[in-house]
C-alpha cells in the first residue's frame, strides 16, 4: 500500500507544471512555458505560468520546453522577448541589436530570463525557426519536431542553450 500511495504522489509530482528534479533544487531558475495559439498561429513561451496558466485568449498550453535562470549568472546572457501585433507573432533573441527596443512592428517587452550562447553541462540547445508565410517564429528543445523544417518552417540557427 505504501508503494503504491508513493508511486501516485511520484506521478502527481510529474504532473506539476514546471516541475523537474534537477530544476527544482534550485530556486534560481524558472520553466519556460510553452503555448500556441491555432487562431493566430503564434507560439508562446513564459516563464510566468500565471500569464496565461493552462491557456487564455486562445493560447494552448505545450508544457514545458526547459528552464532558464532569473537573474543573470555568470556566463549567462539575457534572453529578450519581443511581440508584434500586426502579424500576431512573439520573437525571442539573446542579440538585443536584432531588434533593440523595438523595430518592423515587434515591441520589446522586456527579458524572458538568463541563458547560454553555448553548451553546458545540464543544458540543452534553444532551436530557432522561422515561417514567412505566417510569420511565426517557433522555438522547441526537440530537433526532431521540425528537424531541418517542415510545414513552411525554415530552420534558422540554435538561439540558445536552456536548463533541461
């Protein structure tokens, strides 16, 4: 009965948003949700959970795509958010001169969180794709969900590397 009782608590441990084993020892960091809103075909990615919670204004939640640092740690750069109404499209980018404070209809809304330019130990590659045709950007930890782009998805480089 006790093994049971603890398997069902390990599974609704598992089940927690943002929980992982590695991560959770560490108040330091932060998940990154991840959302996608079909209406407008836009991904999302937070790490305020209360942003959009299990999903709003036509967002659905993906879970968690990996964790990043709140503040900045050495050899960490900050990871910035940005978000362009006209075409429904959020963009994220650890080189602020892409975009500065804002440019071609993308608004700065400020840093997401602190990341690697490179590999480290416990970390695992930011991929970064691009569709013209929608004008989404789209991030994912997975390089076999787009692999080198599919669906109109151009692959265009590894952005950063997260916490996994």
């Amino acid at each position: 009965m006790k093994k049971l009782l603890m398997l069902a608590l390990v599974g609704v441990l598992l089940l927690v948003p943002g929980l992982n084993v590695y991560a959770a020892h560490y108040s330091d960091v932060s998940p990154l949700h991840r959302y996608y809103n079909n209406s407008n075909g836009d991904h999302f990615y937070t790490t305020m959970f209360n942003e959009l919670g299990y999903g709003d204004g036509g967002y659905v939640y993906e879970g968690v795509e990996g964790y990043v640092y709140n503040q900045h740690k050495r050899g960490t750069v900050p990871l910035h958010r940005y978000w362009n109404n006209k075409i429904g499209d959020h963009f994220y980018t650890t080189n602020f001169e892409e975009l500065g404070r804002g440019r071609d209809g993308y608004v700065y809304e400020g840093i997401q969180g602190y990341v690697y330019k490179q590999h480290h130990s416990r970390t695992i590659p930011l991929f970064r794709y691009y569709n013209r045709s929608s004008g989404d950007h789209f991030y994912t930890t997975n390089s076999h969900e787009l692999e080198n782009g599919q669906d109109g998805y151009v692959f265009e480089e590894i952005q950063c590397y997260i916490i996994k």
